[in-house]
C-alpha cells in the first residue's frame, strides 16, 4: 500500500493506493507542519485518524510533502513520528513545494510555481529540477500574500481603525477579537499561522471593498517583487499557483501579474488530486 500525504499548516490531505494504481481510501487530518508541532500533537493527529490507524502496518512506501519540511531538522522529527507508526513502510519526505510543482505542472515544462495557502512559498521548475531563490522562513518574517498574512492584516486593520465600521462591527460579531483571545491564540497555542489565516475567510467574503482590496493588492504585491521577480527568466514562463489563497483571490492575482507583464498558469485549489495522478504515473512507468 502507498500513501501519498499532501500537508499544509491548516489541513493534511491522505490517498492510499496499491500497486496497480487503485486508490483504496482517502481521508483527511488536521495539518501536520512539524516547525510548529511538537512530536507529540504531531503523532497524535495521525493516530487519531481512524483509516490510518487501521493501515499502518500495511503502508509499504509514504511520500510526504509539507509545509515546514524546508529544513533538516522539522524533517528529522516528523520523520521520526512516521518510523513510530508506519513501521514497515519506506518514507520519503519533500517540502510542499514539490507537491505544488508536480500537482501544477506539465512534464517537462519550464515554469514558475507559487503557493497561496495557510502560507506562501515560490519555485522555479526547469523540466527536471526545482531551484528555491528564497528560503522560507514562515509566518512571523514571510508568507507574504497567504492566508495567514491577510488574517494578520485584518486584525491589524481592526486594531487600527482603519477597517470600515460597518465591516469592523461585522468582522467582531463573527470572530472573538479580544486582546487576551487573539495574544493566547498566537503566542501561546499550536498553529499560531493556521488561526492566524481563519481570519482570511472574511477578506475573501468581503474582497469588493476598497479597504480590503488594498490589503490584497499590496500582499500581492510584496509576493510578487520578492518571490517571483527573484527568477530573471519570470516573464517568459508560467505562473502556476497552488492553495485555497489563489482560488479565491486568482482575479485579483492576474491583475497584479498582468500590470508587471507576467503569464497567469493554472490555479489548482486541491493538489492532492492531481499528486496522486503523478505517482500513479510513477507505478505505471515501473510495471
């Protein structure tokens, strides 16, 4: 049995397949991103589940892409939760922009691909290789444009006072936006950029008015200048987008891509789907 793991800060997609190909179960848990979760909530956010639960001693091969696995040592420990519960499986683990570039992405294409999600993130795609101008360094320093960037700026905008009083009066009836509720959220609770982008949903809602239309185009913006424009070649390619952000928010992101004279790609919301469609590629390539 082979899983296939697409994993954000918010969620955590999950297809098993066999050997022929044949998709057997999916299923879904809350994210998995292990620059934020200890080990513990980590390992209990998988055994929790009941179909994974059930397979572990089955799974022969887990290919895992997720958000915070950038880096060495996010990737040692949730590598290490993994050999815990899928114990007799080979696992592979990939940071999520190589889910983007596989879900996006023609075979052999050159492109660009972006990431709008719970956070954000930028690739270049040569065909073959992936090259990464800019380390992430997560939601307190970057993530510019992403779900978890509106939200901060929704909040900030409340604060300020220079949200619309009807829609601030709106934004409070909907969202707990007491000080100590919000500081608990951030500082003190795991997946303080999850809780962060929840907020995001009400920009979304609300995208005509000219107060948050500003706070779109400026995220999108900051995006552009310092993720896309890193790769010389970005007005000759592709842009792909990958993530619940651009699904919702793709007008807005061809404008913005438009006005410096860039090509808007494919937006997929769900790249789970068209992962699983690369490996099955990959089974069928070695029967």
């Amino acid at each position: 049995m082979i899983l296939v793991v697409d994993s954000g800060s918010t969620k955590t997609d999950w297809i098993s397949v066999n050997q022929n190909g044949d998709e057997l179960f999916s299923t879904q848990t809350l994210g998995l991103n292990p620059q934020v979760l200890s080990s513990a909530i980590l390992k209990e956010r998988i055994i929790n589940n009941f179909d994974l639960y059930q397979n572990r001693s089955k799974v022969t091969d887990l290919y895992f892409y997720g958000a915070g696995c950038g880096v060495e040592s996010p990737q040692l420990r949730i590598r290490k939760v993994f050999k815990e519960i899928f114990t007799k499986s080979k696992i592979t683990i990939k940071e999520d922009t190589y889910a983007a570039v596989y879900a996006a992405s023609k075979p052999g294409e050159k492109c660009i691909v972006c990431i709008l999600g719970t956070g954000s993130n930028c690739t270049y795609f040569d065909g073959k290789e992936i090259e990464q101008r800019v380390d992430s360094l997560g939601y307190v320093l970057m993530d510019e444009a992403s779900g978890n960037y509106y939200g901060k700026q929704l909040i900030r905008s409340y604060y300020f006072n220079s949200m619309p009083k009807e829609l601030a009066i709106k934004f409070a009836s909907e969202y707990n936006l007491k000080a100590d509720q919000i500081k608990e959220n951030i500082y003190r609770r795991e997946n303080p950029n999850a809780y962060l982008a929840s907020f995001s949903r009400f920009l979304i809602e609300h995208k005509s008015n000219l107060e948050f239309q500003k706070i779109i185009k400026i995220g999108l913006k900051r995006f552009i200048n310092h993720q896309i424009l890193q790769f010389k070649n970005a007005d000759q390619i592709p842009i792909h987008f990958i993530g619940s952000i651009s699904f919702y928010l793709k007008d807005e992101i061809k404008k913005a891509l438009t006005k410096k004279k860039l090509t808007m790609g494919r937006i997929v919301q769900r790249p789970i789907d068209e992962l699983v469609k690369y490996h099955k590629r990959l089974i069928g390539n070695k029967l």
